[in-house]
C-alpha cells in the first residue's frame, strides 16, 4: 500500500496526546501506521499535559515579573521531555526515529522571548533524516534566537512549530492531532448542539482562534494561509489512516475557494483571558493614544479592543483589553507613565469575556451585527465593548454571561440545526 498522494506529512500530537506513557505508544503506533504506508513522516510534539503550567508556576511563584530569557530555557524543557519519550516509543517499535530540540533544526527566532516569532528554519538537516528512513521527532512550541538563546513561541506555539516546519519542508498536509475530533461551530462543553465544521477556511479559522477558539493557535492559521497549508484537525484517540483525507472524521482548514457553501456564520468563540483596562480624565490631546500604546507595545503587550469617549473638562477616557495574564505588566508600564500620560485614575476588571460571531459569509450578508446585539439585549446582557471585522463582531461582557450569551447566540444564528 502507497501514501499516494500524500508522501509526507506532517503529524503534531498536543498535551493531552502525549499526557502519559500509554498516550505516547498510542501516538507512536499512529505514526508507525503512516511510514509503514509509505510516507515520510515528521513529527512535533508539545510538552506531556500539565507540565508547562507546572513550569510557569515556579516562575511566578520565585518571581511574578520574571526574566524572559530564563523563563523560555525552564518551560523549553516540557516539549524535549516528550518528543525523547516519543523517539524511543518507536524505536521500541522498530521505527528508526531520532528526538530533535528546536534549536538542533535550527528553527531561527526574534529575541521575544516568551512571544518569539520564527524567522526562519533551516529543514535541510531533517529532510535527509526522513530520507535515511528515520523519523525526525521535533520539540515543539521553541526555537533559538540570534544570541544562541533558547526562545519560546507561546501557550500553544507547538502548532506554530508544526506548520512552519510543514511550509519549509514542502509537506503535502499538516495533521493536528488534539483530544477533540474536529472543528466545532463553538464549544460542545457549553452548546450541546454544537456541530463539526468540515471545512473551514483560513481567514475564518483565523478569526475563531484569534478571538478564544483553543482548537489552533492563531499564529499557526496565520501561517498556514501565508504559506498555503492544508491543516487537517482530528482526534489521537480515534483510529485513522490519515493517508487518505476522505477517510479522516475531522476537519480541514483551507483556501476559502475550497468552501462550497459559504454560511452567514460559521462559528462562536469566547476568550475568557480578556481584562479590561479604563484609563480616565487623559487630556484630550494630538498623540495622547500613542503615549499610551507605545509602551505597551515595546513591552510586547498586545492590546485588542479599543473604544475611546470623551470624558469631562476637555478630557477623554480610553477603554480597551489585553490578555489577563499580560494585565500586572501594563498597569505597572502604565503607572510609571502616569506623568507622561497624565491620566486621573485606572481601572482595571478581570472578569470580563469576548464573544465573538464569524463568518465569511458576513460579506454577503447584512444584519449579522443587529442579531447579535438584539440576542444579547434580550437577556440583559449588556455590552461594553465592540470590535468589528470583515468576518467577525466581538463584544465584550461580564464574564458570568459567557454560557447563556454563546448559547442564545449559536440558536439565532441558526448553528444548532446546521448539518454535519
């Protein structure tokens, strides 16, 4: 039996995949099922469940504003544990396989560390690997900087290892191996009647990642639609000979010219690591923004939503979101900038949710925005923050009305009787 017309893939197996030793021979019998039929096969693995959150614990335990550097070289360790584990599961199984760290590759990084960006990789040394019929088992989620440094790519980076690695070395398709069979149109664990998404196209899936969908990391979709590759998403706990695609029960992510029908809405995602942050009294002043945004920027703190009203006395208030776990690092940046800024008070809420509605469809459809603001004024939910895209309408509200505001909407727009 031949791969046909997949002769290399690319297999990434998550934390859960690879959470104990009888997950791991589990992963390695899958891959054995893929070189036995003839095709290449590279693997990446993320760290084993639980041990990169036990590593960012002792972090912040020893210091809450801990070194970049020294952080990315202990939470690094999680995924070499693995992808040595793995390599040795198939050895024992008669697979020649060899473990590789990021650096071995080399995948070349900027110096963010725990935000890194992969420059560039050099797969020259791995696709003579695969050609010596040895399975080259990469550390996921980390690379090296310019300075030799081990650097990491953040929370969920192993799906960002995986495509870059499956663009540099001309992979037919990249198989994301997670504990869930699929894409859904929003989380089964709170909508019931939440369904499978067969296909999806990128600059959806990018979206739903970008704004709370934990199935891919967002950079790896950004990636995927730059350098065009086919990402299959499926379940390791499922049997599957994914050398033939029409045989896998998950879902693909693609070029929206694969998509036949284009839905109004394809899906729900909520982020429950938002916080708000409300700076008031800021004088209403030519490039007072900028005096806000720009330090959080060189501190690598991703600002999202933004919504700016005027306030009293010839002031203005500036509301917008960063990630919760970035929230301690912009109120301290912002406090020191206190007397560049000129503001008369911050304030600063954790428990709030984004809740976001997506769909290439919107393009052609109008109204998407009203029904979601009807939906949610209909049950009281009030909204304080809107963000819109070609594709997508976010809000943010008070985090207790994250199950009944994606419920209500997943049944107004219709999601509960899509097909499967």
């Amino acid at each position: 039996m031949s791969c046909g017309a997949a002769p290399r893939i690319v297999m990434k197996f998550g934390g859960t995949s690879v959470s104990n030793l009888d997950r791991i021979r589990k992963v390695a019998q899958t891959v054995k099922r893929q070189v036995e039929v003839g095709c290449e096969v590279a693997v990446v693995v993320s760290a084993m469940s639980g041990v990169t959150n036990q590593l960012v614990e002792y972090c912040q335990t020893l210091n809450p504003l801990f070194d970049s550097c020294e952080y990315d070289s202990i939470v690094a360790t999680g995924e070499q544990v693995t992808s040595g584990l793995l390599a040795i599961a198939l050895q024992t199984m008669g697979i020649k396989a060899r473990s590789w760290a990021g650096w071995q590759v080399p995948i070349l990084t900027d110096d963010a560390h725990g935000k890194a960006r992969i420059n560039q990789i050099d797969a020259s040394a791995l696709i003579r690997c695969m050609k010596e019929g040895i399975v080259p088992v990469v550390a996921g989620f980390q690379g090296v900087d310019h300075c030799n440094r081990v650097s990491t790519l953040g929370r969920g980076g192993s799906d960002t290892s995986a495509v870059a690695l499956a663009a540099s070395l001309k992979a037919t398709r990249c198989d994301i191996y997670t504990d869930v069979d699929g894409i859904y149109t929003t989380d089964p664990r709170i909508v019931k009647k939440a369904k499978r998404i067969k296909a999806i196209a990128y600059e959806e899936m990018l979206e739903l990642a970008s704004v709370g969908a934990k199935v891919l990391q967002t950079r790896s979709v950004e990636l995927a639609m730059k350098e065009q590759v086919r990402v299959q998403v499926l379940s390791s706990f499922e049997d599957h000979d994914s050398s033939k695609e029409e045989c896998l029960p998950g879902s693909l992510v693609v070029s929206e010219d694969e998509i036949v029908e284009k839905e109004q809405v394809t899906g729900i995602a909520y982020s429950l690591n938002e916080a708000k942050i409300v700076v008031k009294g800021i004088p209403d002043l030519p490039g007072i923004a900028s005096s806000i945004f720009a330090p959080l920027a060189e501190a690598n703190i991703n600002v999202d939503m933004i919504v700016q009203s005027s306030g009293t006395n010839q002031t203005t208030d500036m509301t917008f979101t960063v990630p919760k776990t970035d929230l301690l690092r912009a109120k301290d940046i912002l406090e020191k900038a206190q007397n560049i800024i000129k503001f008369n008070q911050l304030i600063t809420d954790e428990n709030v949710v984004k809740i976001s509605v997506v769909g290439i469809g919107m393009r052609s459809h109008t109204g998407v925005a009203n029904i979601m603001f009807k939906t949610l004024a209909e049950r009281s939910i009030n909204v304080q923050v809107i963000s819109t895209s070609e594709i997508k309408v976010s809000v943010i509200v008070a985090a207790e009305y994250v199950e009944l505001a994606v419920r209500a909407l997943h049944t107004a727009y219709g999601l509960d009787k899509m097909n499967d």
